[in-house]
C-alpha cells in the first residue's frame, strides 16, 4: 500500500490538498502545483477560494503569471468544502495558530480542521501539519483525532510535522531553496513525507520525532527573538552610554565567527517571532519550567513601541510641543521592509500608545493602502509630498520600505524619529535615531 502512495509521489499523480490558503498555504499550494503535482486548496474564506480560482493573486511572494498559468492548466484550485479530502493522497495543514488573549496557544484553528479532516483521513493518506505549534501537538491532538477511525499510523496512514519557514520579501531563500525539517511520528511517516517534500525542496532534513521538529521551529524563532531583544537593549543601552549602537554592531559585524548581526528596532512584529517563543514558554510552564530568556526577551522587545513614544516626546519637546495635540505621520506599517502584512506590526502598538497621548496619527504606506483601525478604514496618505511632511509635527519612520523617497522626507519633515537607521550615519539636528543620543 505505502509503495502505491509512494509511486504516485515519485510520478507526481499524487493529489495534494493544502489546508489554510494564506501566507504559507498558498505559496506552497503553488510550488506543488508548479512541480506537476495536482493541487486542491481548502480554506474557510470563500474570498480566497473565489479570488484563488479566478487566478486572482493575493500573496505578494506569488507569481501572478504562474498563479493564473496554473489555475488556467487546472493544475491548481480551491475549495470550501472538505470532502475532497477523500480524494487526495497527502493533506498539508497551514492554519494559524495564534495566541489567545492570556497568551496561551489558540489551537482552535487545527482543532476545526481535525474534525473535517477526521471524518475524511483514509487509507493511505499522508497528513502534515506545518502550523507553528507547541511540542506534542502532532502527537497528543492530531494522532487522537486521526486514530478515532480504525485505521492505524504508519500503517493506513502517514502523519508528520513539518515546520514552515517561509520568510515573506526575501528574494534569496524561498520554498525550494530553504531546507525542510521534517519529523514522522513512525519512521515510515517521515520516510513518505521526505520522498514528498523532496520532490519540490532541494534538501529535506529529517528527525527522530515530530516534537523535535516542532522544537525546532521553535527555537529558531525563539533564537531571533532573544537576538533582536538584546539588540533592543544594546540600542538602549547606547543611548544611555552616548554611543551609536548603529556603528557598535556594523563594526562587531565585521568578526567574521561568533558574532551574527541583528539589529535594534521599534518592537517584533508578524505572525512568527513575537508568537512562536509564548508556544515554547506555555509547553513549559505545563512542565513546571519557567522560560526565563523568552520571558526577559519579550518584555525588552514589547517594551519598544514605549521608548519609540518617549523619543517623540524629547523630539517634540524640542519645539515646545507635547505629544498632546501634535500631528504625527508614520512611514510604514508593515511589520517588515517591502511587504504588505501588518499582524503584530509594531507601528500599530506606536499608533495607540499616540493616540491615547492624545496625538493625531496618520500613516503613509504603499503597501498597506488601508487598515482597519477601531473598527473603521483607516487610510494611508495618498502620496508623500512636502505639503503632506510638512503638515505633521513628526514623522516617524516605523518600517524602512524601500520605495519611500527618504531625501524628500528628510528635507520637508520638520521633526523625524527613524528607528531603522534610515538616515545612518547623518548628522542632522531635526533626526532622532533610536540607539544614537549622539543624533539628538
Ligand atoms: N506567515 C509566515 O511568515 C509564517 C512563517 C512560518 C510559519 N508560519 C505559520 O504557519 C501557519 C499559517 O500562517 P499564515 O501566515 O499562512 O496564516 P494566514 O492567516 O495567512 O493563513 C491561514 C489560512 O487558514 C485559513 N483557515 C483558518 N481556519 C481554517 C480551517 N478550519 N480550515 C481551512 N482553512 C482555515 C484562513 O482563512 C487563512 O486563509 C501559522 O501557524 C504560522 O505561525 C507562518
């Protein structure tokens, strides 16, 4: 049986359904497809499925072309209905998994999806969750769910994580060239899942179980998160020592072992770093072990939006302006340089702490032409001109797009807070550089 299941995958008649069409979902939907595989994507959001089987793109690390070229050669197509599932030979899981608002893991999203696709697993079936989650997840909420039915893992069905790690805008590493962890919960589970994933990635890196590959999303972004927190706190730190961290970490960045770059900011954002740490930190408190780096990194980088709103207060204070009444322009929303996604994005955290100063708060970004703020649409400015920069008391630079013109910012703002090193090395009276008293 499992040598049928692997013919198909080796001559591509295998037909794959991808659970959860978003960030992670959709471009893997179309790196199966663009390999000759079949695909059927399933997600909840009928706008996605419609806007999916149009051709209509709505990632920005897809290809518009190769996304129509796909749906028009029917290689590829969505659905709301989870009853194709009876027909597919491998189930791919990408749904979120956020926190709730204890900030404790949300599983609810694959709690939903097991229960469609527990009444549709079969015989045969290859099954990945590649959602971020806690240790044990694959073992004690999935296996369960799956062996409800009779059938039995590693012998009627094949079940794994695999962790995603996607990172939205980079151009370098995408699916096929970023190798992929994978961990069975038998060993012919990883062996199945490996022959399925290595025929669209160039390296597939197996472990001994699904907890250590859950383990292992974990810590990588676990890693970053500490590593950006000590950036934050290097940054302060500097502020405070009157040195510009900006060339502190460039010139420590020039060892070429044992230092790794990271760079200070106004806070985490996404859907990865600030959430996937809280995973690891729930998992151990269950096991009566307190995190204590997670902890100490999460209240450093959650407490960047605050020192963001303390340097435009010294800012403003300069003109005898309070953040009470000023006008305040952000430039860029986007969690991150040159994408469109602002889940977790620190310039929201900024806008609030703004607000409830009592500022006006407008935002200008391509990327992001609208938001939803208090319930309403909150609109970027529609250009950035020097009327627009000079009508703000302060611009704020929170997220460094590539496409924004930073000569006409510097020359029109009258005041401008630059978090991301924008105007490095500038020696101007009006520019006020996180991490660099030298600049204020
Ligand atoms: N975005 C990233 O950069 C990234 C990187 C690595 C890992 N991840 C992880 O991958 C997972 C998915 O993240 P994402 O960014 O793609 O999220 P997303 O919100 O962009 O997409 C998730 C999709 O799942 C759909 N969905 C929700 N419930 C569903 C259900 N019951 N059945 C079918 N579809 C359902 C949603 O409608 C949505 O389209 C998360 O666990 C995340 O932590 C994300």
């Amino acid at each position: 049986m499992k040598k049928d299941l692997q013919r198909k995958i080796n001559d591509k008649t295998a037909a794959i359904g991808i659970i959860g069409l978003g960030y992670v979902g959709l471009p893997l939907a179309v790196e199966f497809a663009s390999n000759r595989f079949k695909v059927i994507g399933i997600d909840v959001d009928k706008d996605k499925v419609n806007k999916l089987n149009k051709g209509e793109n709505y990632i920005g690390d897809v290809s518009d072309d190769n996304l129509m070229q796909l749906v028009t050669s029917k290689k590829i197509s969505a659905t709301t209905d989870f009853s194709v599932l009876s027909d597919v030979d491998a189930a791919i899981i990408c749904v979120p998994t956020p926190l709730n608002k204890l900030k404790d893991p949300d599983v609810s999203y694959i709690l939903n999806v097991l229960k469609q696709l527990s009444k549709y697993v079969h015989k045969d079936m290859f099954i990945s969750l590649e959602s971020t989650t806690y240790p044990g997840t694959t073992r004690e909420l999935i296996l369960p769910a799956l062996e409800k039915t009779s059938l039995r893992v590693g012998k009627d069905f094949y079940l794994c994580f695999s962790p995603e790690r996607v990172d939205p805008g980079n151009e370098k590493y995408q699916i096929k060239n970023t190798p992929k962890v994978i961990g069975g919960i038998t060993e012919k589970c990883t062996e199945i899942g490996k022959i399925l994933y290595e025929s669209i990635i160039d390296k597939v890196v197996p472990v001994s179980s699904p907890e250590a590959a859950e383990t292992v999303k974990l810590l990588e972004n676990t890693f970053r998160s500490i590593n950006i927190g000590l950036a934050n706190e290097v940054a302060i730190m500097c502020e405070k020592l009157g040195v510009d961290v900006w060339e502190v970490i460039d010139a420590a960045a020039t060892k070429p072992f044992g230092f790794m770059k990271f760079t200070p900011g106004p806070g985490l954002g996404g859907h990865c770093i600030p959430i996937d740490p809280h995973y690891l930190s729930w998992k151990m408190k269950t096991l009566d072990y307190r995190a204590r780096f997670i902890e100490l990194a999460g209240e450093i980088n959650t407490g960047m939006p605050v020192h963001v709103l303390d340097l435009i207060s010294k800012g403003l204070n300069r003109f005898q302006k309070s953040i009470n009444g000023s006008k305040i322009l952000i430039l860029g929303i986007a969690y991150k340089k040159d994408i469109d996604d602002v889940r977790e994005s620190p310039a929201l955290d900024v806008m609030t702490l703004l607000e409830q100063g009592g500022a006006r708060v407008e935002y200008y970004d391509t990327y992001v032409p609208n938001i939803k703020w208090h319930g309403k649409d909150k609109n970027s400015q529609n250009a950035l001109s020097s009327k627009i920069l000079r009508s703000f008391d302060a611009t704020v630079i929170i997220t460094d797009h590539s496409n924004m013109d930073y000569d006409l910012v510097r020359s029109e703002s009258r005041l401008i807070i630059d978090t991301r090193n924008v105007f490095s090395g500038i020696k101007d009276s009006k520019i006020i550089r996180l991490g660099n008293t030298q600049s204020y």
